[in-house]
C-alpha cells in the first residue's frame, strides 16, 4: 500500500500500520507454535475524536444543541360575570349593593361530565358576596351584599382525590350609593292657588352611575324645618318637603335600576297651611327650609337598619311681592307666585 493511501486512511483516522503489525505478530505466533487470541480492539478501526467545529456567527452557542422540547400548556381557565340588572357599566365587575350576579369557569378543552360535577364556586369574602345557592358546576350565583369592597370568588374542586384544589378565583367590586341627584321633569312645577306652596315632581338618580341600585331600599329621615321672616310670623304648619308627602321615615325601593321616578318635593299643601287671602305684600318676604335631610339605604340580605349616605338641603324662598322659589340637592331653582293658578 502505497504511502499515498496510507496518508489517505489516516486523514479518515484508520491507523493501518497497527492492523498490520497486530496481523504479522499473529501469524508469526502461529508458526511458533504459540496461538494467542487476537482481541477485537487490534484489528478494530480506530478514529480520531471528532470535534463539531464552531460557528463563526456572533452569539450562536459553540456546540450546535437539540431543539428544547415545548413545555406543556396549563389547562386555559378564563371567568367572567353576569350581573342580573343591565346599565351601562365602564367596569363590568363593579356592581351595586344589592345586586345579583352569576359567575361562570370556561375551559379549553372543555370540562369533563366528572370535573363539571366535582367543582363548586364559594364566596372568600362572605361579607361582600354572599352565594345563594350550593350547586355543583362551573356556574355560580351569589348576592353583593350591604357592605363596600372587594371580595373573591373562588372555584374550588369539592370532592374526588383533588378536593381542595383551587381552580379559578374571579373579584367583585361592591359599589354603596353615595349621593343623590334630583332632576325635575319637564312641567312638574305645581301650586295650589291662594297659598304660600310651591313643588315639583323630581326624576331622582342615585349616583355612582355605572352599577345598579334596583335591589336597595332608601329612607329619608325626619328633618325640623326652619322659618325666617314673614313665613316665620304666618305660616302655621303642617309643611311638607319630603319625597312623596307623609312617607318620611318609610323605606322606599327605587323604580329603576338607578331612579326613583315621579317623587314630589314641596313645600305647603293642598289643605292650606296658609289663609286663602294675604296682605299686599309678604313684609321682607322669608324662607323654609330643610337644613339636613338625611338619606339612609340598606339592602334585603344587609342590616335593616340601613346606613346614611347623603344629606341634602331643600329651602323654598318667598320675597315681598309672593314670588316663591324652591329647590331641593342640585335640582336647580324652580319658581311661581303665590297668586298663580292651581299647577
């Protein structure tokens, strides 16, 4: 074998002068007499180590590595809520006191006949969300009750060898009302002709917007009114100036999910707190008014004694000449004279 060759199979890695020599020492062995067994590793091919070279790419490993193998993917559990009252609400999750919700698991794959029977959703947070009914599934349906926060929701497997496990957790915003606005209807102004009275019939929003208060029941809360003037002098109660005459201190539940529509807010009445005939004038004139008139709600699952959440200040004014002018929170100033016909 020529020295080309030889050069040939050593740039493969064979070393052929040890094959051969391991071959001669054999047969000279036998021919001696002496037979000694040539092991597999002496006539084995022997190769140089290989080493992969390296990239000459920046920031590329020196070794070329396998592909990672992908991580598997966490089953994809997504909730969502379904208040009972529909209003327009910028946050779907806040909902006002009072109001009723479902809560319901979704899962990609779906969940099993056996998984949907083992889970349940309960309340974390039984003083914001109480539940209303123990059923199993990934469907809930709880209450927001009388107090203002957040609470959670949790979906939890209830029975099986994973009891305990928690599966989904979904937070609710308990919303309290905080204010009232008054927003007379078109037309409400009326009067009883001859005397000193004055009303209006007041579309009444209960704020924050966005939540609905349909479930809620309000009180107004007895206020003294006071007297100045003229009408201090000569106006001889009964007055009114609550929300619907006579029910002052009878709860009240809202007409809608955010109002309390067709509510009259007067001062006077039709069987005259006042004498049918005046004088020329009403001397300087002079006010009534309502100082603090306390607003109280509470809720049918909540205390029944209600909490106080706004106060509001209702004045009729009567100048000189028998103008009057009455408003109530923000209505805005509604006016009339005393000698106007019956409104």
């Amino acid at each position: 074998m020529s020295d080309e060759h030889d050069s040939w199979l050593a740039g493969l890695g064979i070393d052929v002068r040890r094959i051969v020599d391991a071959a001669v020492s054999t047969l000279a062995s036998a021919s001696a007499g002496v037979v000694s067994a040539a092991t597999p590793s002496d006539f084995a091919i022997q190769r140089s180590p290989v080493t992969t070279p390296s990239t000459t790419d920046a920031g590329l490993s020196e070794a070329v590595q396998p592909p990672a193998k992908p991580a598997s993917a966490a089953p994809n559990i997504t909730t969502s809520i379904t208040p009972e009252e529909t209003v327009s609400r910028p946050d779907p999750d806040r909902l006002g006191v009072g109001e009723k919700l479902s809560v319901e698991a979704k899962r990609v794959p779906s969940f099993t006949a056996d998984e949907r029977k083992s889970m349940e959703w309960q309340s974390d947070s039984s003083s914001i969300v109480q539940r209303d009914v123990k059923v199993k599934g990934p469907q809930g349906f709880f209450t927001v009750l009388d107090q203002e926060g957040t609470g959670t929701l949790a979906l939890r497997v209830v029975s099986g060898p994973t009891a305990g496990t928690l599966l989904a957790t979904h937070k609710v915003t308990a919303v309290r009302p905080s204010g009232l606005n008054f927003i007379p209807m078109s037309g409400a102004v009326f009067h009883w002709k001859g005397r000193v009275s004055i009303g209006f019939v007041a579309n009444i929003y209960l704020t924050p917007k966005g939540v609905s208060f349909k479930r809620a029941q309000f009180l107004e809360e007895e206020d003294y009114m006071v007297l100045t003037g003229w009408l201090k002098e000569n106006w001889k109660p009964p007055a009114y100036g609550h929300l619907r005459p006579g029910t002052e201190g009878v709860w009240k539940a809202p007409a809608g999910p955010l109002i309390l529509a067709g509510d009259e807010i007067a001062f006077g009445g039709p069987k005259g707190a006042q004498p049918s005939t005046f004088p020329p004038f009403f001397g300087n004139g002079g006010t009534a008014k309502f100082l603090a008139i306390t607003t109280r709600f509470r809720t049918p699952e909540g205390d029944q004694g209600g909490f106080v959440f706004d106060v509001n200040v209702q004045k009729m004014t009567l100048d000189p000449l028998g103008n009057l002018s009455i408003f109530k929170g923000d209505s805005g100033t509604l006016s009339l004279s005393v000698f106007d016909d019956d409104k």
